[in-house]
C-alpha cells in the first residue's frame, strides 16, 4: 500500500486536494479531526494529560479546551510535551487504519506532517501550496476569525518554503490552476 501524506498552511486546500483523492478512491485520515477525538477517547492520553496538568482538565463533558489551551500556548514547553503524548497515539491509530483499508493508495492530511514525524511513516509528502494572501482571505472566511489571528497562526506554522523543500510533490491552490489536472498527475507519479 502507497502512503500519502499531505500538508500545507492554514488555508492552503489540504482538505480539498483530500476530498478530490477520495473522488478517485482513495481513503483519507484527517489527522486533526482523529486526534481531537483520540484526546477526548483515549485512556493512555487522558491519563498522562491528567498526570501533566491536572485532574481538573477533563470534566464530566469531556477535555476542558480552553483550560488545556491556555497551558499550551503559554508554555512552548508544555506544547511539546502535550505533543509527544498525541502523536504517538495518533500515529499509532492512522498505522492500525490504514491496516483496515483496502485501497492501493490512502492518504493522511496534516497541517504538521513534519512537525509531528508523520513524514516517517508515508511514502510519497504531498504538499498544497497558495500564496499566504489567498491563505488569510479564505481562513478568515471559513473560520470567521480575525486576520491577526490567522497571520499569528501562519508565523506559528513551520515555513511554506520549508514545506515545499522537504515535500516530494507540490500542488498549487493558487486559484489560477486547475487541481484536477495536477491530482490526476501527482497520481500518475504514483
């Protein structure tokens, strides 16, 4: 089975590149959306986010967000620490899906393929590239948030430039180009 992993800034149309793989067959992990729900579910990550931050951050309603939030993004040291609880199991939980596909080909989206080590367990990084201007008009858009915020949130992501060196292949959403032509060539390379 040919693993792919996808990324990209916020903004960049990772989630489209992924649904039009899905329009041809094959499956898709979205990182993010599993690893929120893995956070929420998994005993092994409740555990040792209880232990690091307190029996106070899960509640009868599940993880208290902004409680977790605010330790993180205060602390660089806690993110990393928070990470190397998540990844782990989120790699662990994208290794035993893709076990259950049957496709030739699946895929996993994630905004921190490098970051999180995801790189190490796909075959071919495809990244999805649009300039940072056309990234800020849709994120506010979509997410109904504030350009600062996005901006702040492009300067905590690792490069565009980074992401294009380390990737094996780059798909441009710059609304100039058709995607279609550029999937169906990416998969050819296959």
């Amino acid at each position: 089975m040919i693993k792919i992993g996808i990324t990209g800034g916020i903004g960049s149309g990772k989630s489209v590149i992924a649904s039009l793989l899905n329009l041809y067959g094959i499956p898709v992990y979205v990182a993010d959306t599993e690893s929120k729900i893995l956070t929420e579910t998994s005993p092994a990550i409740k555990e040792k986010l209880t232990a690091l931050f307190g029996d106070d951050l899960y509640t009868d309603k599940g993880l208290n967000k902004k409680l977790l939030a605010s330790h993180i993004f205060t602390n660089p040291e806690y993110l990393q620490q928070v990470n190397a609880i998540i990844h782990p199991e989120v790699n662990n939980h994208f290794s035993a899906w893709t076990k259950a596909q049957t496709s030739p080909i699946c895929a996993i989206e994630s905004a921190i393929l490098f970051e999180s080590g995801f790189n190490k367990v796909v075959d071919k990084s495809l990244m999805v590239y649009a300039p940072q201007e056309i990234r800020i008009e849709r994120a506010v858009s979509r997410d109904n948030t504030a350009r600062e915020e996005i901006i702040r949130r492009i300067e905590n992501q690792l490069p565009d430039e980074t992401k294009r060196d380390w990737s094996d292949y780059v798909i441009y959403n710059d609304d100039k180009q058709a995607l279609l032509p550029q999937v169906e060539k990416f998969l050819a390379s296959l």
